[in-house]
C-alpha cells in the first residue's frame, strides 16, 4: 500500500466513468474494488444508508483488498434518520454482525444525523453511544446549525464526542457551493467548517469545485492539518470528492501530492492509466 501515516480515498468505488483513468482500460466491475485498493486504503461506504450487503458480498469485498485497506461504512438512514437514534438496537446489531467479517479492514463506523437532529436530542446521541460496541471506531457527522454556532450546544457535543474519543466527521463543503452545480449543492450542507479533532481518528468529507484549483484556498489547509495530526500520532481518514465523483480520483491525488509537501513520509502514490485531466492545483 503506498499510502503511510493517514487514510485516503472516494466516495465508493465503482464509478463506469473511471475505467481507463483510475482503472486500465477493459478492467471489469467485479475488479473495481481490488483495482481501487491498488492505490487508495480506504473508501466511504455511504451504500450501507440505503440497505445492507449480504454475507457473501461482505466476504468478497473483504478478500479483495489488503489487511491495511480499511472500509468506512455509514449507519442505516432507519437508525438515524427515521429512528433518530430511539428503539434502533435491533438495526445497530445487524448492521454490526453484517460488516463485522472484514475484521481488521473494518474503519471507523460514522452516524450521518439529519439537521432536524438538534441539541434537545443529544440525551439520546449520549445514550446511544454508550450502548455501542466498544469493538470497533465510531464518528458522527452533526448538520444542525446550532451545533456550529459557537455556543453552548457547540461546546456540549464537542465535549460528549471528546470525552468517548469518538470522532466528529468534518463536511467541508465550501468549495462545492461556489460552483454552478446547483442540483448537487441543494444535497449538500454548507456549514461552518472547524479543522478539530474529538478523537484519534479525525474524519473528512471534502466536497470541492468542479474545478479543483478553484477550491485551493479551501484544500491546500487540510493538506497541512492533516500533516498535524499524523505528526500528532493521530490517523486522519481524508474522503475526497467530486460534485458527480467523476474526477474523485484525481482530486485525491491532486491532494495527497499537498499532503507529501508538508510531510513526505506519507509516501508516492503509482501513476494513473491512461490519460486522466490536469491534476495541478496551480
């Protein structure tokens, strides 16, 4: 695995549209996730939202990448958006025992709450964490804005995570809702962004421009704070996208290249087949 110190990869990864730029040309869909862990040790594995892998599934997806590759699956929508976190256990234990058999290649597990999912609700955010498997990773992504206000309700869930060692999931939006892709921006939030870190594991989804070199002045800082924590003996996961993840790979790329300026050890990731776009920033 070429990556060292920290965690990089995509929103899934088995786009058609990049055979013959992150995948050689002809490559097969039952070879994506193998080709995939060739370069990237980790993916976002938002499909678990919708429904679960069966069994058989999990176990292909687990002997098709190394030990060190890490899968990141997010929560069942009935647990945290239909359930909002109340009377889920029976949810959370079969969503559990189902991704349970990647063993070592299972990451950090992330709760996605709706914005309805205020601070009247963290009870029951605090009651559900304690009931969690103390097993496996956990990060939670919040999208109320009183809990980017800069006030007690911000103060009160930053210390819940802190204190558990459970980590916030940063959405960095920014640069994604300077662009002209308005459908893609109406999905996505655009909150204040804070680079902080609850547990050992900082967690972020960078959506950027559609042109990544207009996005520099919102990437280039991650670059360098993820060469902090991983000098703080942390292991940042960093997820990149794209507004249709068509260019993710190489928005990935483009940024690690940042990451190794501020902390080479990271390591050189191969070139990609074929003839993928300009991956310069500048």
């Amino acid at each position: 695995m070429p990556i060292r110190g920290y965690y990089l990869g995509c929103p899934g990864w088995g786009l058609k549209s990049w055979v013959g730029r992150l995948f050689p040309a002809g490559t097969r869909q039952t070879d994506f996730l193998a080709r995939y862990a060739e370069v990237f040790n980790t993916v976002e594995g938002n499909t678990t939202f919708y429904a679960l892998p069966t069994a058989d599934i999990v176990a292909r997806w687990r002997d098709q990448v190394p030990s060190s590759f890490r899968f990141c699956f997010k929560f069942p929508r009935t647990v945290t958006h239909d359930k909002l976190l109340i009377d889920a256990d029976a949810e959370v234990a079969e969503f559990i025992a189902r991704v349970e058999p990647l063993a070592e290649r299972l990451g950090t597990l992330f709760l996605q709450l709706p914005p309805r999912f205020g601070p009247e609700l963290l009870p029951r955010l605090r009651t559900f964490l304690d009931a969690l498997p103390r097993a496996h990773a956990y990060a939670v992504e919040l999208r109320h804005d009183l809990f980017f206000a800069s006030g007690i309700e911000e103060t009160e869930v930053v210390d819940l995570l802190r204190e558990r060692a459970i980590d916030l999931v940063i959405m960095d939006a920014r640069g994604l809702h300077r662009g002209n892709t308005i459908d893609v921006r109406a999905r996505k939030p655009n909150l204040p962004v804070i680079m902080r870190a609850t547990g050992p594991r900082p967690f972020v989804r960078c959506v950027p421009h559609e042109e990544l070199a207009a996005s520099r002045d919102v990437v280039e800082p991650w670059a360098r704070q993820v060469a902090t924590w991983i000098d703080a003996g942390k292991q940042p996961y960093f997820f990149m996208h794209a507004p249709d993840d068509t260019f993710a790979p190489e928005n990935a790329y483009a940024f690690h290249d940042m990451v190794r300026a501020h902390a080479p050890s990271v390591g050189e990731l191969p070139p990609l087949p074929g003839a993928p776009r300009q991956l310069g920033l500048f």
